[in-house]
C-alpha cells in the first residue's frame, strides 16, 4: 500500500441557520438539537475522533456560541454533580470537552457550502482534511470516515461517501457518474448536482462525509457563484476533478438526513432503539400504540 499524508484534520459545517427546523432554531443552534440525549454535532465530533483526527474545526456563525459552550468544560456543572456524587454523569459531561483539539471560525455571510469549507483554508492549510456535515448522522460498526480514509490512503485523491438514492430523489444530490474500481469503490468519472432524475448518470449520490486534497481549496476560489450567490462544493469538486482523480466510497452502515423534522425524527427513534438502557421499554410503546 503507498503511503500518503496523514489525515489529520477534519472541518465540520456548522454554520446553517436552520429554517426547516424554525421555531425551535429560532434561538437554539440546529446542531445542538439532540436525537436521543447527544445534540447532532457530536455524533459527527465522536466519528471523527474514532477514524484517528486530531484537531476539528468547525465552522460557525452568529448564535451559535451554544455549540462552543458544548464542548467547552462547565466547571459549576461538574461542582455540582461530584457534590451529589453523581460520577456516571460527571465521566460522561468531562468526557464531552476531553474529546479532541476544537477551534472555532465564522462564516460571516451564509454564501454556501463550498464558501464555508474555503473559511477554513487558513487552519487547514496545505494538508489533506475530513469535511463532516452534521445533517447526515451515519450509524455503523465501522465509522465511515475511517471507510473513505482506507480508500484514500490506498489512491492518494480526494474520496467522497456515495450511498444509493431513489431515483425519484436524485433531484436533491450531487450524483456521480462513476467507474468501479472493486467492491463498494469507483472512480469518478462526472459529478452533476441536483440532476434531473431522468437523466443521473448513476444512482449513487454524495452525502456528508468526504476526505479532500488541499487542492480544492484553489478549485473553490475558482468556482462562480450560483443561484443566491452560493458557492457549492460539488461545482468545486468538478474543478478539482479537471486536475486530479476523485474516488468515491459506497459506505457500509445507515444514514439519517437529520436535516429534516422527519429525518431527525427517525434517526431518533432508531438510534435509541439500538440502545440496551431504553431500547427495549421503547419498543414495547411503539408496539402499544394505536395503528394509524
């Protein structure tokens, strides 16, 4: 296997303002809202740190301090619970701010996803980066950055995580057109965003997980504003792809598109399903309640 640079940062997005969630992000930051009793972001924080990254950075925006304050130790909390002798609780809220190096920077203007990935250029620098967005919460016995950091360590490109899509749902992805290499790995060959289903190249479409050469950061410089000004990441992948070869991983494990109320609802149900403390009491009311 040929030796690459090592990964070891990873940007997470954190920046949205949350609409679809409106009200209960009026005040709340979106990634703070909690699916069972974790807040989303730090799903995304505990995969990152299991696939071996040392330092995080995320990108924020105006009222999101909550997220900061999150991972940050809270020294009257912990008083207040080695007090009562609480040492479960106590492990588990150190625990929160011992997980990684976190720094913090601001998207000042929500010009999208591509433009929230360049503000980190500075403290990436010239290193290869994870990028996770918290929107996608991903369950599996392997976290999937560690899946596409396999693949990137034995190419040496940039990898983004594919899943199969319904082709009616083509329309809300970037899809690739893609070559297959071995099992669950492809070449890309074309990446188009928000395609008309009729016409997707393939069936696999781009989620929230990606391992990125530096170069992107020069693709995106050179990538023209879109519809509202926006500057997406998958047109800056397209660049890149001008300039070096992208894989893409087919990732083994279930996504939950916590972006949306009924995504966040499902991922919240079957995450604590899968849990032994409140699993099984859950699964006895779900099987008591009335069928619709």
């Amino acid at each position: 296997m040929q030796k690459h640079r090592q990964v070891r940062k990873a940007v997470i997005t954190a920046a949205g303002w949350g609409t679809r969630f409106l009200p209960a992000t009026k005040a709340q930051p979106k990634e703070m809202l909690p699916l069972v009793d974790k807040p989303m972001i730090q799903y995304v924080v505990e995969e990152a740190v299991a696939a071996g990254i040392e330092q995080l950075i995320i990108v924020t925006a105006l009222g999101k301090r909550a997220i900061e304050d999150h991972f940050d130790r809270s020294l009257e909390l912990e008083a207040a619970l080695e007090s009562r002798g609480d040492t479960r609780l106590l492990a588990d809220v150190r625990r929160i701010s011992d997980l990684a190096d976190i720094c913090y920077i601001r998207q000042k203007e929500q010009l999208g996803l591509g433009h929230a990935v360049l503000t980190a250029r500075n403290l990436v620098g010239q290193e290869p980066f994870a990028l996770l967005l918290p929107d996608d919460i991903i369950a599996g016995p392997v976290p999937v950055l560690s899946q596409l950091l396999e693949v990137y360590h034995r190419f040496g490109c940039s990898v983004v995580a594919v899943e199969q899509v319904a082709r009616e749902r083509l329309g809300s992805y970037g899809v690739i057109s893609p070559r297959p290499i071995e099992k669950r790995v492809y070449r890309v060959q074309e990446l188009i965003e928000k395609p008309d289903p009729a016409d997707a190249p393939s069936d696999l479409g781009v989620v929230g997980r990606y391992v990125l050469t530096p170069e992107v950061f020069d693709a995106i410089v050179e990538t023209p504003p879109g519809k509202g000004g926006e500057i997406q990441l998958t047109d800056g992948l397209r660049l890149l792809l001008q300039w070096q070869g992208i894989y893409a991983c087919q990732f083994e494990g279930t996504r939950y598109d916590a972006g949306t109320p009924l995504g966040f609802l499902k991922a919240s149900v079957e995450l604590a399903l899968a849990r032994e403390d409140i699993g099984p009491a859950l699964r006895q009311y779900l099987k008591g309640l009335d069928p619709l």
